[in-house]
C-alpha cells in the first residue's frame, strides 16, 4: 500500500548480514585465541615508565550476533586525559600484577567482573607520552549483560564492530612535527569520531595480530599533542 512504511527489522534480519567469519561465538574465541598464542607480544623495560595496563573486550553487538570491541569515552571532568576515547584500563598499582588490574578496571569502570579465564592472550607494550607503559591484555566476554559504565570515569560506552576495524580505511597516518613517526588514528563510524593513537594504535594491532594473523608493530607510532596529558 502506498505510504506504508516498511517492516522494523528485527535482530535475526540483523544477524543474517553478520559476517560468519565475524560473529561472536565459539569459533572466533578459538581463532583469536590461537593467533595471539602464536604472536610474541614485545615487552618493554619495567623501570623506565610507569605501569597500565588496559582491556580489549570482545562481546556481543546489542542487537545482532556481530562481535564487538568495547570502547569507553573518558568525562569531560577528569584530570587526565578528560574527553578522550580509551580502552577500559588504568594504573597498575604497587604490588599488582598487569592482568589483575586490568581485570580490576574492567570491573571497576563497567561493572564486568570476570577471571583470568577471560584472557586470551596480549599484545605489545605501547609507551605514551604522558610516561606509561600500556600492557593490553584480549578478554572475551561471554555474558555483558552486567555492563554498568560508573558515570565518574565512563561518559559513554561504546560497541565498535570488528567489520569496523577491517576497514581499508584504517589506518590513517598524518606527519607530524613533534615526532619521527606519523601518528596514526582510525575514524570509527559507530563511534562517530576519529580516534588517535594510543588507543587507535592498539585497536589496529588487534586487527593485525588478532584478525588477520600478521605480526603487525605499532608501539614506534606517534601520538597527538592533546594525548600527551
């Protein structure tokens, strides 16, 4: 009938379009999990910077079977790093191992509690110019329905789709004057902003390492003046 608008889709319409390679289920957990096994994350000297270490999520998309990264948009209101996109992640404390306060993190900016059965495996050490050593840690989370952003270091939490990461678009790599290295960044539609390295750099290293099986290095790429503080 003329006017009639079409049907709403519903989350298997969704789930049909999922790339099967791309959906989150036991098959995929045991790709990444063998790709990361074969990689040698590199490590970085343990006295020359401060520790973090950081999360790359994996979870269900919302509303299909698609596999997702979380991602997390940091207050306007905090000291460090206010506005910015970010893995879950922060400071190691004295004492702690790089695993558990990534595991500590997670729980404490979303809510999501899970052990060391989650992990499947590391990347390389990113240093940042604000003087950290960033250890990234691969979780997959099987149940996020417990997912509660605190709001006092969370302003947003965000779904990107692994699809998203393949993009050819990614990565983009800009000179700059402050450094040897382009920095590189990644727009992310589902976010709907550009992200800058570290955190671009990370995300794209997951995709080589991860998805794809190349032993793809990014801890040399340079990042942009605002994520310095």
């Amino acid at each position: 009938m003329p006017g009639k608008k079409p049907p709403r889709a519903v989350v298997g319409d969704r789930d049909e379009r999922v790339n099967p390679a791309r959906r989150f289920d036991q098959a995929l957990r045991r790709s990444i999990h063998a790709k990361l096994c074969r990689f040698h994350p590199r490590e970085l000297d343990p006295h020359q910077l401060r520790h973090a270490a950081v999360v790359l999520a994996l979870v269900s998309a919302d509303d299909s079977a698609e596999a997702c990264v979380l991602l997390t948009e940091r207050p306007t209101t905090l000291n460090r790093h206010a506005g910015q996109f970010a893995l879950p992640g922060g400071r190691v404390d004295a004492g702690e191992l790089d695993e558990d306060a990534a595991l500590r993190e997670l729980a404490e900016e979303l809510g999501i509690r899970v052990d060391h059965g989650a992990i499947l495996g590391r990347l390389d050490d990113f240093p940042t110019r604000s003087g950290f050593r960033i250890r990234p840690f691969v979780l997959w989370l099987e149940d996020a329905s417990g997912l509660r952003p605190d709001p006092a270091e969370v302003a947003a939490c965000y779904r990107v789709p692994l699809a998203e990461l393949e993009s050819p678009d990614i990565p983009i790599l800009r000179r700059t004057s402050h450094g040897e290295h382009p920095v590189l960044s990644a727009h992310l539609p589902s976010v709907g902003h550009e992200i800058f390295a570290p955190t671009a750099a990370l995300l794209y290293q997951f995709r080589e390492v991860a998805l794809a099986g190349r032993d793809t290095r990014v801890s040399h790429f340079e990042q942009p003046r605002f994520a310095w503080t």
